[in-house]
C-alpha cells in the first residue's frame, strides 16, 4: 500500500506544528519586535479591525491653592485600524515526498511548512515597514527616516553615531529600540568595524550578534537601491518591542490534502488569517486592487496614515551607502 500525505497529515494538528514552527524559529518573533496585542482577536468576517489606544497625558500640573479646587482633565483617546490578512500556498509532493520516511512525517511536513511561513512573514513585515515609511515620507516630512546616503556611493556606512543620530528621531523617547533589521552586506561592514558583540547565551542574540545590546536580525529582503550615479543605497529599521501587533486567526480550510490522479501528484494546501501590524499606523486600503493586499501593496503609502504621536511610534527607518 502506498503512503498518501492524506494518511499521514491530521489537518487540526498539522495547522498548530506550523504556526508553532513560524513563532518559535522566526526571527522577527523571537527579537520581540512582533507580539501579541491585549484584547485583539481575529474576527471571522471583515477585511479590518480597529485597534483603540490612549494618548500620553498632556498638561502642566496644577498648583494647590488654598481654598481651589483641581481642574480635572481627561485622556484622550485614538483608533489604529489593522488589516486582516488571508494568504495561502500549496504544493506537490515532489517537494513534499521525501519526508514521508521520517519518524513523525506530519511534524517533519509541518516544519518545512513552517521555514516557508517563517521567511513569508518576515517579507510581509519588511513589506509593510517600507509602506510605513513611505507614507512618513510622504505625508510627514519624513520624521522617522534617517538618510545619511549619496547617490554617487560616497555617503555615510551605517556605524555606531549613524544609529545614534537614527534612535535620536523620537529624542527622549529613544531608549525603546531592541532591535535592528539589516542587509548582509550592512552587517558584514559593522563586523569589519567590530561593532558586532557576539553573545550566544543570552535571548538577544538570534545568532547573528547584537549591537549596542540589540538585536541584529539580518535579512536580504530589505530594500537595496541603485544610486543614481555609483554605489548603492542600504536600508536598515531600528524596532522597539511590539512594533508590530500579531494575532492568528482561523482560515476556513486551514490545511486540506487533493490527489491529482492524472499526474499521479499528491497535493498539500496550507492557509492562514491573521494579523501582523505596524502598530500606529492605521491601514487605509488605498492601494489595493484585489479583494485582499499582496505582499508588494503592502508597501505602498496609500496604504498607512500615522495615528500615533510620534515618540509613540516603534520603528525608524535608515539609508546609508553600507
């Protein structure tokens, strides 16, 4: 008898091995700078969710006087709206076969699946970062963005005063930022400069070392121009703890298993609804032609108008020619 990847795989079980596998392996999760939101779940219906918050106190406070009564004041309040986001994919057993020989081959599936939504997610945020900043630059004098490059190569390589310049965008509030997201070729020159601590022990290093006692998460899928003349322009982000709000939902069909008899394939679907969102940034579906946001929309500043003030922002975003 032969062995079916429909015999092998428990929908209900396979789903949790790979949002398990995407929350314990990814970067982005284990830097902090995705987590949970309080109170936020994953609707069944709609395509958003609001996401109320509270404005900082305001307000010199008020001298006692004799015989004077306080004057009382009130927190005002503001609503961040996040996308609900519905993506799947699906595969052949060519890809998939192999594994069926293994020990526990749902878990041994459920992981290959997972190293694919570990990397998904990570474009999906990097995605919706570079709309984030778009709309800064567009709509906000670019408060959040530190540009410290030249369109002939020569400008500035990302160093220790570079990311001290970036962090001082929120001014008092810079002390938030845990993490920094970069290309390879940025984190080749900080290790050439030796800025790089390596310290395996600790939860902040993710393996690729830390900076400044923050996390370095290296990722090739970070925007990399062409200068207009020579050499080319990097871009890194500087992340605070909780950035970016996530909350898992329940596709129809999470995972489903078809055989393709013409072709003698087996086949395997995997789907998930959820919500991964740059906190403070509500989503305004200015730039989406299809029933839901590809990944490529997600960077568009049609996309995001700023609701939050700025210091309460979570994420500064930095060009330099290396």
């Amino acid at each position: 008898m032969t062995t079916r990847l429909s015999d092998v795989i428990v929908p209900e079980v396979f789903t949790n091995y790979v949002i398990r596998e995407t929350m314990e392996k990814s970067a982005i999760f284990q830097s902090g700078i995705v987590q949970s939101v309080p109170n936020l779940s994953v609707p069944n219906g709609g395509d958003t969710v609001n996401v109320p918050f509270f404005n900082d106190l305001t307000g010199d406070p008020q001298a006692i006087q004799s015989d004077s009564a306080l004057e009382v004041q009130k927190i005002a309040t503001g609503k961040d709206v996040a996308r609900i986001f519905t993506f799947g994919q699906g595969w052949a057993s060519e890809d998939l076969a192999a594994e069926l020989a293994g020990d526990d081959p749902m878990a041994a599936i459920g992981s290959r699946v997972g190293n694919y939504w570990n990397r998904s997610m990570q474009r999906i945020l990097i995605s919706a970062a570079n709309g984030v900043f778009a709309d800064n630059v567009a709509n906000d004098n670019g408060d959040l963005v530190l540009d410290v490059s030249a369109e002939d190569g020569t400008g500035e390589e990302a160093s220790g005063d570079v990311f001290i310049d970036a962090s001082q965008l929120l001014g008092d509030a810079k002390g938030k930022f845990t993490a920094i997201a970069m290309h390879s070729q940025v984190h080749s020159n900080l290790q050439k400069k030796q800025l790089v601590e390596y310290l395996p022990e600790t939860d902040i290093d993710i393996g690729f070392g830390t900076y400044n006692g923050k996390t370095i998460i290296v990722d090739d899928g970070v925007p990399v121009e062409d200068g207009e003349t020579d050499g080319k322009k990097y871009t890194s982000y500087l992340f605070a703890a909780g950035a970016f709000g996530y909350e898992e939902g329940q596709p129809k069909t999470p995972t489903e298993t078809a055989r393709n008899a013409a072709k003698g394939e087996d086949l395997l679907f995997n789907r998930r609804r959820f919500i991964l969102h740059p906190r403070g940034f509500a989503w305004q579906e200015g730039a989406v032609a299809g029933d839901m946001p590809t990944i490529a929309e997600l960077s568009e500043a049609a996309n995001y108008d700023r609701v939050y003030d700025k210091k309460q922002t979570r994420l500064v975003q930095i060009i330099t020619n290396g």
